[in-house]
C-alpha cells in the first residue's frame, strides 16, 4: 500500500525551543525523531513502522491528499495511522485517544453501513493505525489527559492507500487536570459518554486528591432522575431525607456545593446542605467529589467538596426528546391527596393556590379565615410523568467557536409509606436500695433505663404517608471562544430549578399499648390522663376503652432556585502564557410553605363518631387545628479568580509544577417570616365525619383563634484567597501543598413563641424535669445566671436581643504527596484542615414543626464554629485494562462539633430539638474500597459484562457533654431514668455510654453492580444494591426522658433496562426497591436490651418507563 502524509504541525513551537530540541533523542522502542530548524517551517522525521503497518514515505512527488477534491476519490477500502508526539519534549505519547469520525455520508464496504465513529489508542511508540476505511474525507481528533486537545481535519483515504495523519499535543495547564473548578473547559470540546468518563478517569489519576465521579452514563445506569436519587453510588457517600449527602460520616454542613465551581445557595429550612433533589439527571454532566480538601476549595469542604458540571456544549447539533411515566406500588391503591391541591401543583407552582395567613391577630379574623380544608381525600395516585428536551451544538462565528445549550426537564412522582408509629421514652423511677450484702446494691424500678428499659410510650397508630413531588428544570448557556485558537473563552450559564411537594400524612387509630396505664410516668400518650373523659377512654388507659386517636398533617412547599453564572477563561501569551479563569454567579432561591395543618380528632368507637373538645379537658394545650405559613427567601452573590502557572527545569526532563494563586467572595442574606395559628373551642363537637367536626367547630360561637409570629434574619460574608504550589520532583512523585486565609462573618438574630405560654427566653430558664440544677439555656452555652440585678429570664433576654456573631479570620493549610510507584499502582497522602459553619437554621432562633416527625425545632444563635483536621491516605493498583482496585483510609478531628439535643417545655409537656456545640472532640476513622471491571480478561464471550462495588466503613463518634450526661441524673430526690443517689452520693451510670454516633453518620456503606452492555445489540441491563447501617437521626436527653433514635439498617434492590430500538431511539426501564425492603426507626440498642422499634413504613416499588430520541 502507498502512503500519504497529512501532518498536523501547523501550531508546533519547535520554532522557539529548537535549541533545547537539537539536543533530546526521544528513547522509545523503534523510534527515533530529528528536528531540522529553517526559517520557514519545521519537519519531523517519524517512524515508519507502525506494527502491522510498513509505510513507505510518500514524499514531496506524491500528489498531497488535500489536493483531490471528495468525490473524485474513488471507491474502496484504505487505511489511516501515525505517531502522536510532544510539542514541548518531541517524544513519543503513549495513550493517546484517537478518534476518527466520518463524514455525514457514513462509508460503505459492499453496501454495508460502518460505524460513524472508530475509537483507537496509541501504543509505547505512540503509533496508532485504523484499517479497513472506507475511502472518503475524514476527522480526527486526538485526547489525552494532561494536553490540548488536537483536531485534524479533510484526511483524505484513498482505496489500498495508507494515510499517515500525525498529530503532535500542546502541554496543557497541570491547573486542567487537577483542578475541579477548571472542567468548564472540556464543555466545547466535548460531549459523548465515553469521553467525559476517560477524562473524568485520568483527573481521578492525576489530581493531588481523593476524587470521585458519577457521569452522565452513571445516571442511566442507575435509572435516577434527579441527583439525590443516584449520589448515593459514590463510595462513602450517603443521602438523608431524600436530599442531602453525608460523605464519610460527615453531614451537609461539613461538605460544599459548587456549581460550575460557583456556590450556590440551599433553599432547604433547616440544612445548609445543596437539595439535590433539585437537579434533574438529564441537565447534569457530571458530578465530581473531592473528598481532600485543597487550598482552591471552600473552607467547609471538610467532608468533601461537590462540584455539578451542567451539560456540555455538543461539538454537532444535537437534539434529543425524552418521555415516560412512573407509578409506585403502594400509591396506586393508597394515595393521601391535599384537599387544596390544584391543576397548578402539577406545574410546580400551588402555593397560590393555598389559603392565606389571616389580615390580623384577633381571635374572630383567625376563626373566620380558617381553611376548611385540612382533612385529606383518600384515592389513588395519578401517574407520574417525566419529559426532557433540548438541544446543542457548536458552530463557527467570526472563525470562532460558538456553543449554545438549551435543556428542560419535567418530572412528577407520587409516593406512599405504610406501617405504624410508636414513641418510646424511659420512666422517672425511684429507685430502692438493698443494704446487704454489703455494701449494698441499688435495684431500678421496672421501665427505668437503669434496667435497659424504655417504660413510657405514645400511643401506637396506623401511620400512612403521601409524598407528591414535581420538579421543572431549565438550563441555558452559550459559550464563546474569543479568539481562533480557543485560548480565550467565556461562558454564560443560567438554571433556573422549581419543585413543588405535597406532603400528606394520616396517624389513625390511636390506642395506649398494654403495659403503660396509670402514670404519667408511664403513659406519654396524646393529652394528659385525668384531665377529662374524652382522654380517659383512650383504649389501653384503663377508663371506657372506648375512644381512639387520629391526626392528619397536610402541607405544600415549593421551592425556586434561580441562577446566573458568567465565567471566562484566558491564556496569557504575553506573560509567558499564564493562566486566568474567573466567575462570576448571581443567585436566589425561596422555599414557600403556603399552608401546613395539623388536625387532632378523637374516636368514638361505641358511636362511630368524630369529636374534639375544650382542650382544657385534653391537656397539654393541645389545639384542635394548627396552621402555619412560612416564607425563606435567599439571596447569594459569589465570585472568584485564579491564576496558575505552569513552569517547567529546563536541564531536567521531569522537574516541573505549578504555581497557584486565587480570591474568593460570597455573600449571602436569608429572612424568614412565619405566622401560626391554633384554633381551639370551648365545648365539644362530633360528627359523622372528620370534615363534620371542622365545620362544626369553626362555625361555633365557642370557637377562638390564637397568632404567633416569627421572624429571622441571618447573613453570611465570606473573603477568601489561597495559595498553592504543585512541584513533580521526579517522573512519578508529586507534592502539592499551600494554605486558605480568610474570614468568615455570620450574623443572626430573631423572634419566635413556642406557644401562648412559652418564648424562647422563657424557655431557656426553665429547670430540667429530671435535674432541676441544670436550666434549658445551659445546655445550648448560655449564661444563666441572675447577676446585676437582672433575673435568669432578663440575662438570657439580653443574650437574644444581642443576636448570634461570629466573625472569624482562618488560615488552614493542606499538603497532599501523590507517588506512582509502577505504571499500574499508584499512592496518595494527604493533610487539611477546615471550618464547619452553623447553618442558617441552626442559628435562626424561631420555632417550626418537621414534617415526618413532628419534631418542634428552635435554632441556638448562640452557636461557634467547629474546626476540622483530616489526614487521608490512599493506594490505587490497576491489574488490567478496565480494571481498578482502591484503597483509602481516613482520620478526622472535629473541635466543638455542632450537635442536636432535646430540651423540654413543662408549661406544656412539649420536647423541643436545638443545637449546641460539644465541648468534646469528635473522632472520625475509616477505610473505604472499590473494584471494579469488566470480565474480558476472563474470557472473550464475556466482554459485555462488568462489575463493581465500593464499600466504606466509618467510625464516628463523640463524647457525651457532662451537661447532657448530668440531664439523665436527679441529684436532688433519687428519681431518674437511669441512675439514683443514696446518702447525697451519686450513684455511677449503669448502662449510659461514654459516647455516641456523629449525627447521620452510617457504620456502613455497601454499593454493588452487575452490568450487561452489548453495544451491537444495544443492549444494557444493570442489576445494582445499596445497603447501609443504622444511622443517627434524632438524638435523645434526660430533660425528656428521650434516648438515641437511629433509622435501622436497609438495602434496596435495583433493576434498569435499556433497549436501542433505532440509530436514534432508545427504550428504557427501571424498577426501584424490587424487595420492598421496611424502613425503620429503632432506638439506642446501646441503652437499651432489646430491639425497640418506633416506626416502620413499607414505601413500595417504583416503576418507570420511558422513550428517547435523538437526532
């Protein structure tokens, strides 16, 4: 065969560094490469023997291929090949992704269609060679990790010919390889699956860090269609309330959200943690995880640091369109529906819709503008629809590159949970003690923790769930190179993201359990026993055994998260091509609560009626219906600039680095106002109906309505800048290390009532019910005591009045040694600190209701920082091609970690959730691996099959305050749920642990796969677990007698699906939890001897369908 030449040298800069070049000989197998300097171009010499190629070169006689128009290229079967080599060393480079794409007419072999793209790699010499091309104009592009990327076009096959297409890569900034926050400049040049993977995977590789990645391909694996739904296959990575990620034991507040590398803000109420229920799958690229905090990361990137890439520019326009429907199995024959939902809940967008909070305070304004409609409508669910479209492409402007992005997404879900709910609390024992033998033994009474026991409990109900969600996305970008070699560009990103949820849940059925009858002490059931007949005859309470329990919650969020990024990115030839990138983003986001009702009904078994009375005669103050409006608005403003540059020992072949330097700014506001009401009557109402008794009441003349306002303003002001320096002292040793100052400013301040009875202040002072010399405010760090003449409510008045601030300067330092010990191993060490920040809520001092567990919440403006050290360490080892074995250990302090605690209200007998710093240090330590491959090394018939799996186990854990420890201790009358004294003395904890789980934090993570992908067929079919432990979800306190609750240990069961059924059309399906595995609460097994469940729900299976096309 005769060969043709098409050299891609046009932009080499051999012309300034021909002196250094003379010199170097490229030593690589069969090799060699001469340079010849003149002053009108430069010429390499390559090697001719390509394998199973032996080229004659064409030479300067040959007709060049560029000269031949297309479609006088006769018809046949060619070949195309060449050498890849280094602009800056003119050696050889080995791995280098070469693709060779067709032209729009696709080549024809004896009428049969080829592949429109062919995929090959260069080898030690950094040959490469495609035969059996159609003859034809062609593309090719050349990718590598670490270089430019390299395109040449109008290579010309002619039939029984070999074309030589040679291709030499400019050295791109290390920053592009390293730094997440450089992967926007990938968008442009971009776009298919395998591509973003085997960049993804060389970043992996090569970045000073412990970094992960989901792409695009991993969302259709795993059949997500929002974030939060696939997150969770990351190693170490687990997802809380459907929304939020936990990385290595450590929660939203000690991990960041980037966006584009831009911060954006959490509409979320009470986390400061990135929704990700918010990001549709189909607008999302890629999201990185680094879980080793570098100096160019936010300083609360503690746990890890979470960068979302928004799609990609398409290098060809592209359009695609997707449909489907889901439907869960438990909502098709139980679905709770809000009686105030509309056609607009559908679009996201029905919070107008809800009643309104009322014009004024008066008891007759509130009755008056009461909604009516606070009972739920039992049915079954519609069916859930998802729908994607959009579209992109690159084109030429100016003899520049333009890109442009459109995306849109829609998606519906409804859900239901079936099971039942029961609250467990210790008893407030007295305790006896036996003189002999000597000297003497303390025996607990029956139900005390001191006997392992939880003695008192809430009524045990039927518990049913419904969950509505809708989610409407829309991305929009364009990207613009500023000159015609693309080393100047900007972007322009906007993503705007609205969700509406529907919450509904019903508690029925409400009966005492046997065992708990006749004390308070015991029963911690719905009202007060004795207070009158409507409670008395609760079954189990030993009066009538007549009367049972009901309360439905019904409530809508919808949340809007609006977002302008503008960024560029600029190589500076004139200072000897130093690197600028920069951006800029604009942001707001509002969660909505429009209207959320409680409604309490008692059961007349012996009647078949509905009735509610004064709650004079139910206790605790316990109103009949409560309502709620809750309106949090934020705004962020961030920006940020980095300079890198690259320097290279010009006498070593290896000694090289780069130098860092960058700023940061964020700013962000967020205000909260809330108004509740309690509608409550002076006599008693039945009916034959829920909906009977409402009306009855809020028509009665006894009826009176009570106003509670509440109102919280926070601020956040962040100014950072770092530097950072990356030095390879050898071919395979890398150090990077530099260090993060700044400042950081938190403001907060409020007012809110518990209550017609109960303020915060007022709160705050009481005594515990188990310790009466240790106050509420004691155990959030305020002061308490009286002094100058002020009383213990004025002292913690004044505190309020004076809001919470922290105003900060941090300098935290990070240093990381990267070590490729063979070709296939490679060893990473690591060192950080960080600054875990309060979140807004945990701040805000107002009182609000959870949805779920009808927690009452306050924030404690009164709240520090915690200061986080990290000490990671890693091994990667790569047996085979398609293969990867990971192993990474980490260890973490974390200083006056942010904790939950329950505080307790005796005006009303009502438990209340806070924060508070642990003066302890927590301990974090684990390990975490992964494996992965395909099983072609085994034999060939099972290319298609692949496996993977990562596995983490963390040990977190803290030691309990002396505050809280003391809060399960009565040193004044022996009584207490787990301790008593004697003669004065303190008796020693029997059964209360030394420490406990760091809040969300599982023990472990299991995550495993089985793929089948058969490209010919278009086939693939993936079988995925997840499995993890119990986890910290609500902590307990004596000043409640509540102990630890933990969600119990699950997994769940996976299947996906997908079909080409055309070029252009794919068919796909998924099935969620195929086992319908129970999710459970259960309590502290540490201090108790049993296992103790308070709930379990069945949330049923989900399936989905869908069709997409592509054009």
């Amino acid at each position: 065969m005769k060969l043709r030449r098409n050299y891609g040298f046009e932009n080499l800069k051999y012309r300034k560094v021909a002196a250094m070049l003379s010199g170097l000989l490229m030593l690589a197998a069969g090799c060699s490469v001469t340079v010849a300097q003149d002053e009108d171009k430069s010429s390499v010499q390559a090697d001719d023997n390509w394998g199973d190629f032996t080229l004659e070169d064409a030479g300067p006689e040959k007709r060049p291929a560029s000269t031949v128009p297309a479609e006088e290229i006769p018809e046949g079967i060619g070949s195309i090949g060449g050498q890849v080599f280094d602009t800056e060393t003119a050696g050889v480079v080995e791995g280098v992704t070469v693709t060779l794409t067709w032209p729009e007419q696709e080549g024809i072999e004896q009428g049969t269609e080829v592949a429109r793209q062919q995929t090959v790699a260069t080898d030690e010499r950094g040959v490469y060679g495609i035969k059996d091309v159609p003859s034809g104009v062609y593309s090719l592009s050349f990718f590598k990790s670490g270089y430019k990327i390299k395109e040449v076009i109008d290579v010309k096959v002619y039939p029984d010919e070999v074309t030589r297409a040679d291709a030499a890569l400019e050295v791109k900034p290390v920053g592009f390889s390293d730094d997440i926050f450089d992967f926007g400049e990938f968008a442009v040049e971009f776009q298919s699956l395998d591509s973003t993977r085997d960049m993804l995977e060389d970043l992996k590789r090569q970045s000073p860090g412990t970094i992960d990645f989901l792409t695009s391909e991993d969302f259709a694996k795993f059949g997500g269609s929002d974030l939060a739904s696939v997150i969770q296959r990351m190693p170490g990575v687990t997802v809380v309330e459907g929304q939020f990620a936990v990385v290595r034991g450590l929660g939203d507040r000690y991990n960041s959200t980037l966006l584009n590398g831009l911060p954006v803000p959490s509409p979320d109420p009470v986390r400061q943690g990135m929704q990700l229920d918010l990001f549709p799958t189909s607008m999302i690229e890629s999201v990185v995880t680094q879980k080793q905090f570098l100096p160019n990361l936010p300083s609360n990137s503690s746990g890890a640091a979470f960068d979302l890439q928004t799609k990609a520019y398409a290098e060809e326009t592209t359009v695609f369109f997707k449909g489907g429907f889901r439907f869960n199995t438990n909502a098709t024959g139980t679905y709770l529906k809000s009686p105030s939902a509309t056609f607009n809940d559908n679009l996201a967008d029905g919070a107008n819709s809800r009643p309104q909070a009322p014009a004024s305070s008066t008891s007759t304004v509130i009755v008056n503008s009461a909604s009516k409609q606070v009972v739920p409508i039992e049915t079954t669910a519609p069916i859930g629809l998802t729908f994607s479209a959009g579209a992109s492409g690159t084109f030429e402007v100016n003899n520049r590159k333009m890109g442009l992005i459109f995306s849109s997404a829609y998606n519906s879900d409804y859900g239901t949970a079936e099971g039942y709910q029961q609250k467990r609390y210790a008893s407030n024992s007295s305790f006896i003690r036996i003189p002999f033998p000597p000297p003497g033994r303390l025996v607990g009474a029956p139900g005390s923790l001191y006997n392992y026991e939880l003695g008192a409990s809430d009524l045990r109900y039927d518990l049913t769930e419904s969950d509505a969600e809708v989610l409407i996305g829309i991305l929009a970008g364009v990207g613009y190179e500023l000159d015609p070699e693309g080393d100047n560009r900007v972007d322009f990103t906007f993503l705007m993201s609205q969700s509406g949820n529907d919450f509904v849940q019903s508690l029925k059925n409400g009966y005492l359990p046997a065992g708990f009858a006749g004390s308070s002490n015991t029963d911690r059931g719905f009202g007060t026993p004795g207070a009158g007949t409507g409670v008395d005859n609760i079954i189990g309470r030993g009066g009538a055994d007549t009367n049972t329990v009901f309360t439905d919650v019904i409530s809508y969020e919808q949340r809007e998260l609006y977002t302008y990024q503008l960024g560029g990115r600029h190589v500076l030839d004139e200072l000897d091509d130093l690197k600028l990138n920069w951006g800029g983003t604009v942001s707001s986001t509002t969660s909505n609560t429009p209207h959320e009702t409680v409604a309490n009904y008692l059961y007349d078994n012996s009647t078949d009626q509905y009735f509610y009375t004064d709650s004079n005669f139910i206790g605790d103050a316990i109103p009949f219906i409560q309502e709620t409006w809750r309106d949090i608005s934020e705004d962020q403003y961030g920006a940020r600039m980095d300079l890198e540059y690259d320097w290279k020992d010009k006498s070593s072949d290896w000694l090289s680095g780069k130098f860092s330097v960058g700023g940061f700014w964020a700013q962000a506001s967020r205000s909260v106002d809330q108004v509740d009401t309690d509608i409550d009557l002076k006599t008693t109402v039945s009916g034959n109906t829920k909906q009977d008794v409402v009306d009855k009441v809020l028509n009665a003349s006894t009826a009176n309505g009570a106003a509670r306002y509440s109102w919280a303003e926070t601020s956040r002001d962040i100014g950072a800048g770092y530097l950072m320096a990356q030095f390879n002292l050898t071919e395979n040793v890398q150090i990077t290390g530099g260090a993060r100052f700044g400042n950081l400013r938190l403001n907060s301040n409020g007012y809110s009532e518990l209550n017609a009875l109960t303020t915060l202040t007022t709160l705050l002072a009481q005594s515990l019910k188990t310790n009466p010399n240790i106050y509420n405010g004691d155990l959030l760090g305020f002061d308490t005591t009286p002094t100058g003449g002020l009383t213990r409510d004025q002292v913690i008045a004044q505190q309020l009045a004076e809001g919470g601030r922290i105003n900060q300067n941090f300098a935290l330092p990070a240093a990381t040694v990267n070590v490729d010990v063979t070709e296939q191993v490679s060893f990473m060490a690591g060192y950080s600190q960080t600054l875990a920040q309060p979140s807004f809520r945990e701040l805000s001092p107002y009182f609000s209701r959870e949805l779920g567990t009808g927690d009452i919440v306050v924030g404690n403006p009164l709240l520090q920082t915690s200061e986080v050290e990290s000490f990671d360490l890693g091994v990667e080892y790569r047996p085979w091609e398609g293969a990867i074995i990971g192993v990474g250990a980490f260890y973490k302090t974390v200083e006056n970690p942010i904790e939950q605690i329950a505080i307790y209200d005796k005006n009303t007998n009502t438990t209340v959730m806070t924060y508070f710093n642990n003066p302890n240090t927590a301990r974090l330590k684990g390990i975490e691996f992964q494996f992965g491959t395909d099983f072609a090394f085994v034999a060939d018939e099972l290319e298609y099959f692949s496996f993977g799996m990562n596995f983490a186990y963390i040990d977190a854990k803290v030691a309990f305050p002396d505050e809280v420890r003391m809060t399960y201790i009565n040193t004044i009358n022996g009584n207490s749920p787990n301790a008593g004294t004697t003669d004065g003395q303190t008796i020693t904890l029997r059964n209360m642990p030394n420490d406990r789980r760091l809040f969300d934090q599982p023990e472990y993570i299991v995550n495993a796969n089985v793929t089948y992908n058969n490209p010919d067929w278009g086939t693939a079919v993936t079988l995925s677990i997840f499995a993890q432990s119990d986890v910290l979800t609500t902590v307990g306190s004596g000043a409640d007698l509540s102990i630890d609750q933990y969600s119990a240990p699950f997994y769940t069961l996976d299947l996906t699906i997908s079909q080409n059924i055309t070029d252009n059309l794919q068919f796909q399906f998924s099935v969620s939890n195929l086992t319908d595995t129970s999710r459970s609460i259960i309590y502290s097994q540490e201090m108790t001897n049993e296992t103790i469940y308070g709930e379990s729900v069945k949330i049923g299976q989900t399936f989905k369908f869908a069709l997409e096309y592509t054009f």
